[in-house]
C-alpha cells in the first residue's frame, strides 16, 4: 500500500504534467514566451529609466539590479495569481479521492518555480555574456533567498485560493494588491536610497529582503540589512503555518464545492 506522501507526490506530477500542457503547449513559441516577458519589461525600464537610474546608483549594474527585482517578482505575481483560480481550473479532478486543493496549486508552485529560475538564469548569462559584472562568490546565499520566496509565494498562493473561494471580491483585490507591491518591493529603486527615518513604510515587506539578499548574492558590494535572510526566513515560517492552517480549516467546504 502507497503512504500518504507517495500519493501526493504522484497526485503533484500528474497536475503538473497537465499545468505544463495547459500553459506552454497552447502557443507556436511555446517556452520560447517565458523569457520573453521579463526581458520586454527589462528593455522599457533601462529605456525610460536607464540614465537616470545609473547616476544615481554609480558603480553598480542597473541592468542586474533589474533582473533580481522583476523576475523574482513575476514569479510571486503569478503563483499568487494562478494559484487563486487553481479550485476552478481543476475542479472536475478533485472528483478523485488522492487529488486536493493543495496538490494544484503546490504543481503550480513547483511549475513557476522551475520556469522562472530557467528564466533569470537565461537572463542573468546575457547580461554576463553582454558584459555586465556579475559575481557568484555567494551562490548559496543566492539560492537559499531563491527557494525562500518560492515557499514564500507558496504560503501566499495557499492563502489566496482559500479567500479567493470564501470571498468572490478578491478576484478584483488582488491584482490591485500585486500592483502596489510592485511599487513597495524595491524594484526600481534600492533600499539604501531611501532616508533612514522613511524606510520602515517599505521594510516591512519580506519581498524586498528577498530582492535585496539576491542583489547582494550577485553584487557583494550591494549593502542589504544584517537581519534580512532572518526576517525573510521568519515571514516565510510564519506565512507557511498560517497558510496551512487555514487550508486545514476550509479543505471540507472546497471539496464539497
């Protein structure tokens, strides 16, 4: 007889494989159009905003600085929004006792995750390859960050996909609430241009940290804060336990839904 875990896991790949089908397999370029929406967004910014940008942060890659805010962002955008019509998407599935809620949107995490670390690696080489300075000194600090903001994208898309099915008006709310983080997440800007006495109106956003632990990991001299990977460990943990209580909570009334 099959454990628990091995069902899951099994109920995970057979979403996946489907996610996969659904999101890719329906367009001529297929994975040819991952890249291709982080790397238009890249060229608009360093267009409008490239020489001003660059005066006011000398000595620093403007361009890698963009790369570690935007798609790191576009994948906390879109496991959260994905992930709050994952009940609706597969609804005909959870006909079958082993698949639940949270197998589709942990398959969603897993394919967001995956595309968009592919992505920022494509990313990362060109702007290498274009001749940008990029250092990997402290890779693992790069992917502990990394795999810090998947569970925590994780946790949040857990979060939405319940709400979204207790309350119809957070499909209206949410895309806002993405919008603004967009602006709140240091993505345009770096945390040490803010005064001291204004940052806490950002730094409460463990987005940010995360940005910034990866800007750090690839540009050593990029200041970050001593306690940002403790901060954005300790959102994460506690986003993680939150999330699954609440899905513990609801699972009954999603299923008979």
């Amino acid at each position: 007889m099959r454990s628990g875990f091995d069902i899951m896991r099994a109920a995970v790949h057979a979403l996946l494989l489907r996610e996969l089908k659904t999101r890719f397999g329906e367009y001529r370029l297929g994975y040819l159009w991952a890249p291709l929406e982080p790397a238009a967004h890249m060229a608009i910014l360093l267009l409008v905003l490239g020489f001003i940008v660059q005066r006011a942060m000398p000595g620093m890659s403007f361009p890698v600085f963009l790369a570690n805010g935007i798609v790191p962002y576009m994948l906390f955008r879109n496991i959260s929004l994905r992930s709050l019509n994952a009940i609706e998407a597969n609804r005909g599935l959870f006909n079958y006792r082993p698949v639940r809620p949270l197998d589709a949107v942990l398959a969603r995490t897993l394919l967001e995750s995956l595309t968009y670390a592919l992505v920022y690696a494509i990313l990362m080489s060109c702007l290498w390859l274009a001749g940008e300075t990029i250092q990997l000194n402290k890779l693992s600090l790069l992917i502990v960050a990394w795999l810090l903001l998947c569970l925590l994208s994780l946790a949040w898309g857990l979060i939405c996909m319940v709400l979204g099915h207790a309350f119809k008006a957070v499909d209206k709310l949410l895309p806002i609430l993405m919008k603004l983080l967009y602006f709140l997440s240091g993505i345009l800007f770096p945390l040490s241009l803010i005064p001291a006495e204004y940052r806490w109106l950002v730094e409460w956003n463990p987005l940010l940290h995360a940005f910034e632990l990866m800007r750090h990991a690839v540009m050593p001299a990029y200041p970050i804060n001593d306690d940002s990977l403790a901060y954005l460990s300790a959102w994460t943990l506690a986003l993680l336990f939150s999330a699954l209580s609440l899905y513990k909570g609801r699972e009954p009334a999603m299923l008979r839904s």
